[in-house]
C-alpha cells in the first residue's frame, strides 16, 4: 500500500515548488536592468525549485519514508531561504530603496506568505503533528481567502484601465473576498465554540460558491490574455498561475465538505 505521508508530501511539494519557481520569474521580471544581485538571487531560486520539483517527480508514492523525511527537509530548507529573500525585497521597496521596479509591495508580502505557508505544512509532515480537521477548516479558509483578495488586487491593477468591465468585476471579487476573509477571521476568534458542524458546513459551502465563481473568472481571463484579446500588463504564466491556486483552495474546500458531510474519504486523499 503507498504510504499517506509520502503521497501527502510529495503532492505539496510538486505544487508548491512550482509555485515557488514561478514567483522567482515574476520577480526578476519585475526588478530593474541595475538589479543585477537580486536578478541572480532570483534566477537562482527559480533554478533551485525547478529541481525541485524535477526531482519531486523522480519519487514514487512507494518510496521510502525516511528518503521523502529527508527531502522535505531540503525543500524546507529552501522555502525558508526564499521567503527571507522576499521579505529583505519588501524591505527594499518600502524603503524605497527600488524607484521603478514594477512588483506591488502587496504582491511581495503575499508570495512570502506563501512560501512561510508551504515550509509550515512540510514542518507538520515531517513532525506528523498536523492540524485537528476542524481548526484547519477554519485557518486554511482564513489563509486561503486573503491569497484570493490578493489576486482579484492584482488583476484589476494590472489590467488596462479602459478594460472596465473586467476591471470592475475584479474590484468586486476583491470586495467580496475581504468579507469572507473577515468572517472567517471573525469565527476563528470564536474558537472553539464556533466549530460546530452546521457552523462549518455554512462555513465551508458559502466560502466554495465564491471560490468557483472566482476560478471560472480567472480561467476567462486567461484564456483571453493567451489569446491576446484583452488589454493588460498580466503575463500569461501570471494568470495561469492564480487559476491553478483557487482550484487548489476548491480542491481543499471539496476535501472538507466531503468530512463534514460524513461521507468516507478516502485517507490519501485528506491533507489534514
């Protein structure tokens, strides 16, 4: 039988190191010509992670545990120097100590919360202390729903302005984001006794409804930005890139209304 904590682990980094590779592009893209150390500090994380998740796929579910213990150490490793180097970047621009680089200090701060996220969850594999199912309904959806504020941020700052449809649809998924971010924020404060399971259920279905309201507008997006019928600065990789997150959070919402509804999971498939 494979072993749940290779799958779980080797399912996070596959996603995650190719998050992590990504985000090093879009911040070389974003520095200036003069940049030139943070330029390679970037081609660097970005080469690192690619072997990553290269060697990421080399692993089979029926390798050896104590061989995937000791690669998410590694990947921890690197996921940690990552977000170091993304916290000094935001230093940098709020020091406005990069006049005219192009990445939004929001932009740097949520990738850094991403990578803090992604060397978190191999800690917890690799300590086999992972989350209460009904605490990690609450602080996934918490982290989860201020990733997707983000995004909606981002594409309607980085789309033409005269593209004011679309604009205006992003500004409202920023809006309701924000909402659904502080409602869960407003049930976490309530803990424990807000985790009852009709609470959670709401919870979860309500949260689910935006999320696939949100990938469906994301993928129209990227679809049009490839098929270079709309007018934006966002590139390709960019928007296939915040698709490929809210079907990971609505694969992770799936997850828990499944639980909570009763109905048996299957174990290599639950990530809490």
């Amino acid at each position: 039988m494979p072993d749940v904590f290779v799958e779980r682990s080797l399912d996070e980094i596959r996603f995650w190191s190719r998050i992590m590779k990504e985000h090093s592009f879009f911040l070389r893209l974003g520095f200036r010509s003069e940049d030139t150390q943070l330029i390679n500090e970037a081609n660097q994380f970005q080469a690192i992670f690619e072997d990553i998740e290269r060697r990421a796929y080399s692993f089979s579910v029926n390798t050896d545990p104590q061989t995937i213990r000791e690669f998410n150490v590694e990947v921890h490793n690197a996921a940690a120097h990552i977000w170091a180097f993304k916290r000094k970047v935001l230093g940098l621009i709020l020091q406005c100590k990069l006049p005219g680089q192009n990445n939004f200090p929001l932009l740097v701060d949520h990738i850094s919360r991403e990578a803090n996220y992604f060397r978190n969850r191999l800690e917890e594999l690799n300590s086999g202390k992972l989350e209460p199912l009904h605490d990690a309904i609450i602080d996934e959806n918490v982290f989860f729903l201020k990733i997707m504020a983000d995004h909606a941020k981002f594409i309607g700052h980085l789309l033409d302005p005269s593209e004011r449809k679309l604009v205006e649809q992003a500004r409202e998924f920023s809006h309701e984001f924000d909402t659904l971010m502080y409602q869960a924020i407003d049930l976490s404060s309530m803990r424990p006794q807000s985790q009852t399971i009709p609470l959670l259920s709401q919870f979860v279905d309500e949260n689910r409804v935006s999320v696939k309201s949100l990938r469906d507008f994301k993928k129209t997006a990227r679809d049009l930005i490839e098929e270079c019928r709309i007018k934006s600065i966002i590139h390709p990789l960019l928007a296939d890139h915040v698709f490929r997150e809210a079907e990971r959070f609505l694969f992770i919402l799936d997850m828990f209304e499944r639980s909570l509804s009763g109905e048996k999971v299957n174990k290599r498939e639950i990530l809490f």
